[in-house]
C-alpha cells in the first residue's frame, strides 16, 4: 500500500527555470493540497483539486500552477523559479469534500532555488 | 478567516515527565480541530481530531486534547513523554463542511518539541 508518494524528495534548481514537483496517491481520494513549509510561517496552501480537472487558489498560489488530469496525480509546477520558492512542500489527500476531513500528507519534497 | 496560534515555538521536558502543548484558533463557528506531527525528514502524521461531540479527544501514541469552546484553545497533552516524541507539532483548523467547497486545513506555525533524558 503506497499512499501518497513524492517526487523528487530533493530537487536544486535555478532562478527561472522551470520545475514541477509530482505527487502520487493511491487510495483514489477526490480531494488533492498542495503545501508550503517554511521557518516561521508553518504550512500554507497554494492549491487544492476537490477531482479531476477541477483546482483552485489557496493562500500562496502565485508563481504556481497545478492540473489534474487523473484522480491519482496533482503535479505542482514553478514556471519560473525564484528564490522565495526555496521551501518544502507537501502534497495531501482526503476521502471527502470539505477540510473538515482527516488529510494524509506525503513525505515532502525539498526544493532549493539558486 | 479562520486562524491558529501555537504561543511556544520550543518547547523542552523532561523524559517521563507530562507534556501539554498549546493551541488557540479564531473562527466564527464550531471548528474541525487537529493535530499533526512531523519528525524530522518526514511528513506530517496525524495523532487526533475533534468534530464535535466529547470534548476530550483520544489519539494514538497516547496523546490527547481537550476542545474548550471558552477559551477557543484545543491543548495538546500527554502524561509521560518519550524520547522518540521529540518532533514539530502543528495544530490546525478546519472548516466546517457546508457544501460549499474545500480550502485546506490552516495551520499553527509549530512548536519543536525537545526531550531531555
């Protein structure tokens, strides 16, 4: 039972390159997060997917953009990569809609922008 | 909007010791209350949740938290701590479904929890 995989777990890129962090769950839950952890600021939400082809904005969703052709994968990219995109980022997923549902996160992918 | 303060970014105790960490949330209505941990490396898992009904919540690892509508807090305890509870504990708020869409669990900013043997 793989869950809710990452990858990569360890990515170094440049200023304006393009980068797209892949997420990967297995349990075909509706709901997909994407999160942002930074010192100071905890977690925050840059986009979610309630199903296929149907995402929106969260709290931080500038200089990100997400899709979701499949259930299964919500993979994030960073168009052109700044320095405030250095970070790590969780992807999440939940059985139903609405936050008040219990969300099982990955193990998060470590992005260094140089 | 809804919010959460964790007041103690660090927090160290003793091993064996009790352990209670704090949580206060802003939102207008009954929230959906959480608390994860993260050890280091790796993601967040979760120990408990509130919905509504008892207000003291059982989780695993033998944690538990007590909603306090009050003093809009939902504290984090445990009677005897063990080493391997070191890690970062977030407290979250959720809000409560109505139909109308999904935006995410909003988090507290962490407390690092330190264990001394």
């Amino acid at each position: 039972d793989a869950g809710i995989t990452q990858s990569p777990r360890y990515k170094i890129t440049e200023t304006g390159r393009q980068v797209t962090l892949m997420c990967h769950q297995t349990w075909s839950h509706s709901y997909m997060f994407w999160y942002r952890q930074d010192l100071g600021h905890g977690l925050r939400l840059i986009y979610y997917s309630a199903a296929a082809d149907i995402t929106d904005k969260g709290e931080v969703p500038d200089g990100y953009v997400v899709s979701r052709s499949k259930t299964e994968n919500f993979p994030l990219t960073l168009e052109s990569a700044t320095r405030s995109q250095t970070s790590v980022y969780f992807c999440a997923s939940s059985v139903l809609r609405g936050s008040g549902e219990t969300q099982y996160f990955g193990p998060g992918t470590r992005l260094l922008v140089l | 909007a809804q919010s959460v303060t964790q007041p103690d970014i660090h927090i160290t105790v003793s091993e064996g010791a009790s352990l209670e960490l704090r949580c206060n949330y802003s939102y207008g209505a009954t929230p959906y209350l959480f608390w994860y941990v993260q050890s280091p490396g790796q993601g967040l898992q979760l120990l408990l949740k509130y919905f509504s009904g008892d207000t003291l919540v059982q989780g695993i690892k033998g944690f538990e938290a007590e909603f306090k509508r009050s003093q809009s807090s939902f504290n984090l305890r445990k009677p005897s701590v063990h080493w391997s509870d070191a890690a970062e504990y977030f407290c979250a708020v959720g809000v409560r479904y109505s139909g109308g869409g999904a935006d995410g669990l909003t988090f507290g900013k962490g407390t690092h929890l330190i264990i001394q043997p």
